[in-house]
C-alpha cells in the first residue's frame, strides 16, 4: 500500500515524501517538474517512485493512475491520497487582478484536487479503507486584503472535505483538511508574486513562519492516528501569526460650513429711519 502525494517537487509535498519515506512508508510522488522528482528519488530511493503529472489535465491525471498499474504490486493500493498540488497566484484586490490567475486557482486548487479525489476514492471505498488528507490553508477560514479566489478555493477544499465525510459514512475511509497559516520553506510566494523572490522573502522576515517539515510531520501524525479516528480540520498557525480585527473604512470628514457673514444694510429700514427721523425731530426741537 502506498501513499500518492501530489505537488511532491518542493515545499510541503517534498517534506512529506521524505518524512513518510523515512517513517517507513512507500510514497508516489507527483508533480509537473519531473526532474525535481527524481532528484527526489535519488534521496529517498526505491521506497519513492516519481510520476510526472498535472492535475489540471485529466488525461495526464488518467496516465499517472495507469502508470501506478505498472508499479511494483506493493505501490499499486493508494491507501492515502495527499491533495497537496495548489497555488497562490497575485495579491492584488479583486478588481485589479488577472483573470487567468484566478482560472489557474480554480483549476488546480478545485477541479485538479476534486478529479484526481473522484478517480481514487471508489477503489478506497471498495477497500473498505483509505484516507483522504487535503491541504486547505487558513486562506478558506479567514479573508485577508488580496485573498480573493486563492481564498474562496480553499474554503471549497475545507466544505469539501467536510462533505467527503458525510459522503463516506461507514465507509472506514477517513478524510482531514489541514489548514497551514503562514509558512516558509516552499516555493508557495515566489510562485504567488511570480519569481519576486525578494519580495517573497521579505514576507517571512524575522517571522518565525511554520516550516514545511511542521506540515509533512502534521500529516504523519494524522496518518498515523488509530483507525477508529477521524480528524476533520486542523487548523496550523506560527505562534506569531493571530488575528487582526475588523477594519473599518471612515470617509474624509466635508468641510465645515463657511462662517455667516454679518448682514451689512446698505439702506436703513423704515422703522428705522422712523425712528432716526423722530430722534433728529426730537433733537432739532430742543434747540427750536
Ligand atoms: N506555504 C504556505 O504558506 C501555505 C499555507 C497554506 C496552504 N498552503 C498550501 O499548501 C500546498 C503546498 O504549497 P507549498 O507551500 O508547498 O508551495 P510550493 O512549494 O509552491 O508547492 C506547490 C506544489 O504544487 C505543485 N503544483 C502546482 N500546480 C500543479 C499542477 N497543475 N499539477 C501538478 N502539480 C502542481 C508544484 O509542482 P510543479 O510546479 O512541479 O508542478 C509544487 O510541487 C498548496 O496547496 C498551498 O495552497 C501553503
């Protein structure tokens, strides 16, 4: 039996592979750099074995799983499929964004993860075992300034697994989301701000990120926790990542009304000339 992880050329998926492998498990590993993954293999030997896959192409997704058919026998049950292949693309607010980068997203992080998800889940079912674990991201919890679709797929990835489960009711097939806050050691933000390496690395900058490995050893424990039990999320942040409020937006304050000017009576009114009459009148009598 073995262990099918996908986006194993670098970050999560990497560490995972070397983390199973080296606790004993046999892993597929899948990815679009084929040359990543047998650098890969090179690493873990015979116990990994590298199949070139996008799982955005559902004939290459068709190919990969053929591929497995052709595997030593002991590779060919995929007690678990890791769903970890996805992206980030932009960060820019949903009205200055590409629009292709919000296809790539919803190709990959959705309809590449829920294909490859339906291709493997029958067999796991007739098994009567299996496990699903998906790599959502804390992204589908919480919005964030930029977060647009990348967010919106993993909130897909999060109800979805959820769904699995209610799907999978007395199956003994198990489904977990885990859902990683900030973390370094992937290629995830260089691939976000499209080889802004710079950029990329100044976002983890004296923040004590989550590495890859706390993620690999996450899906380990899963893993290995008893038949019986079942973790639906685990939500994973670094210590010194929490959060914000609310924000709030104030409009600039209008101007304030221009001061009243005094009213200057140019021609003095009846009454008062009346008056100013009856008093040069009365003043004019005193000296009659
Ligand atoms: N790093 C974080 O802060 C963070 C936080 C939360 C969640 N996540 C999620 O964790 C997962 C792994 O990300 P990472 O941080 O390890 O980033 P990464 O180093 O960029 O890894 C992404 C992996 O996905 C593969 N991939 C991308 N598009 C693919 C496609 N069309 N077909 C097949 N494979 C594809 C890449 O391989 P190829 O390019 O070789 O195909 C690569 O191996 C992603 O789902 C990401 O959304 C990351």
């Amino acid at each position: 039996m073995a262990i099918l992880i996908t986006g194993a050329s670098s970050g999560f998926g990497a560490a995972m592979a070397q983390t199973f492998v080296q606790a004993g498990y046999l892993v597929i590993g899948t990815a679009r750099r084929g040359e990543k993954l047998t650098d890969l293999q090179v690493r873990l030997g015979d116990r990994f074995q590298p199949i070139v896959m996008d799982v955005c192409d559902k004939e290459s997704v068709q190919a990969a799983l053929l591929h497995i058919q052709t595997l030593p026998e002991k590779f060919q049950t995929i007690d678990c499929l890791i769903n970890n292949a996805g992206l980030a693309l932009g960060l820019d607010s949903a009205d200055k964004a590409n629009f292709a980068d919000w296809e790539t997203m919803i190709h990959t992080n959705i309809i590449g993860l829920s294909y490859l998800t339906h291709q493997v889940l029958p067999k796991m079912v007739v098994n009567k075992r299996g496990y699903i674990i998906n790599i959502g991201s804390i992204a589908g919890n919480y919005p964030y300034f930029g977060g647009n679709v990348y967010g919106a797929t993993k909130a897909y990835v999060r109800q979805f697994s959820l769904n699995l489960r209610a799907d999978l009711h007395g199956t003994g097939v198990r489904v977990s989301n885990i859902e990683p806050g900030l973390c370094e050691g992937s290629e995830f933000s260089n691939v976000r701000f499209k080889g802004d390496d710079e950029r990329a690395a100044k976002l983890y900058e004296y923040a004590n990120a989550l590495t890859a490995q706390d993620i690999a050893e996450t899906a380990l424990w899963l893993y290995q926790r008893p038949a019986h039990m079942n973790v639906n999320t685990i939500e994973v942040m670094p210590v010194s990542q929490s959060f914000a409020g609310l924000q709030v937006h104030k409009d600039v304050p209008p101007p304030p009304p221009a001061p009243e000017l005094p009213v200057v009576v140019e021609t003095p009114s009846v009454a008062a000339a009346q008056s100013e009459q009856g008093f040069l009148g009365k003043l004019a009598s005193l000296f009659k």
